[in-house]
C-alpha cells in the first residue's frame, strides 16, 4: 500500500453517484452518515456492495466512508460497487486485473431511454381507439 492513507473514487450507475473514501482499518461501511444495513435495507444489495472485497480478498482490511447522491437505491448501490472497486485500485494497483476480469472497473452504461414526442414514454404509445 502506498504512504497515503485516504483513497478517493467516484462511482456511477444509472443516475446515481457515489464519491467513496477509503482508509485503512476495521471494515466499517458508512453510506451518507448510516451503516448499510439502515441505508439499503436489502441484504442483496448489501452483497452487491460487499463483493469487490471478497473477489480481492481484502473483506475486513478496510474503512469505507461514502456519500451517495441521486438515484434510486438500486443504482446508488451499483455506485458505490463501482467506486469502492476503483478506490481498491487507487490503494493497490495489483488489484487492478482481478477487478477488471470481473467488470467492477467498467461502468454500467444502461440508462432509462428518454420519452419521445407523440409517445407515452420512451416507446409505449397512446392507446389506439377506432371509434
């Protein structure tokens, strides 16, 4: 590990953004001043947090303080996965392959399609009536 002891990485998925500090010590995950279980309140997305830490093998050795803005839980969630897996990176660039292999680097580039004109949403129109 490198001299500094802070690492910072932001994370996106969908419309959620993630700005995720790591340090060194007990594994404490604190999103926007909660623990993760009071923050998320399903245990899948707990997991989904969780796993570049265990795909490294680094579960317990870190401290993670992390702000989630915009979004729905499921895409803060996806953004906290993604910026937790780039601060690893940041903090040990050996980590990098492993991360990479898995796809925690690479960000989600599935969005809502945006409505059009004429259209309901993005491609549902209005109902057809005959008569």
């Amino acid at each position: 590990m490198a001299e500094q002891t802070r690492f910072y990485a932001t994370g996106k998925r969908k419309n959620a953004i993630a700005k995720v500090w790591l340090t060194a010590g007990e594994a404490n995950i604190t999103v926007n001043k909660k623990s993760v279980a009071d923050y998320f309140h399903r245990r899948t997305l707990e997991a989904l947090i969780n796993q570049p830490f265990e795909i490294t093998n680094t579960a317990g050795r870190y401290t993670v303080v992390a702000q989630a803005l915009g979004g729905g839980v499921s895409g803060q969630a996806g953004a906290l996965r993604h910026g937790i897996s780039k601060a690893l990176v940041e903090a040990d660039p050996e980590l990098r392959p492993v991360l990479r292999r898995n796809g925690y680097l690479t960000r989600d580039p599935r969005v809502k399609e945006s409505k059009k004109y004429g259209h309901k949403r993005a491609r549902r129109g209005f109902q057809f009536s005959k008569r």
